[in-house]
C-alpha cells in the first residue's frame, strides 16, 4: 500500500497568518499537505518526497535586514 503523504504539498510558513487555511484548502483537494517552518531542516521536509512547495508569506518585506529568506536548499535544486 502506497502512503498517503507521499507526492503531497509542503507549505514552507514564512509568518503568513493564513498558512493554515492554505494548508487546508490543499487538503480540500484530496491532497496531502504539511506545514513546516520556513528554516525547518531540509531532510524533514523533503522526508514524504512532495509534488511541490507553497510558500507562505509574512509580514516582513523581503528587502528589510533580517527579513527570512528562500532556503538555500530548494535553490539548489
């Protein structure tokens, strides 16, 4: 029997207050979806090998010091 959490949706939360009603509107759809931290180790991440990535903004700007970041796993890839 194949796992159902295999081939889902990570939602990467960057501080969006609507990163659970993403997540749950993905599951919605008959899909699986999990929420993790923007910083959250890559290896736990990619654990269920997902289809795709949702990124789930916050209310930083990207351009402010310290704002976080793309996580320099998925640019590699």
């Amino acid at each position: 029997m194949t796992d159902p959490r295999h081939g889902g949706i990570a939602v990467l939360d960057f501080g969006s207050q609507y990163t659970q009603l993403i997540a749950r509107r993905v599951r919605e759809q008959n899909v699986y979806a999990e929420v993790f931290p923007f910083d959250a180790d890559p290896a736990k991440v990619n654990a269920h090998e997902p289809r795709g990535y949702i990124l789930s903004g916050g209310p930083a700007s990207v351009y402010e010091p310290g704002a976080p970041q793309l996580p320099t796993w998925m640019v590699q890839n």
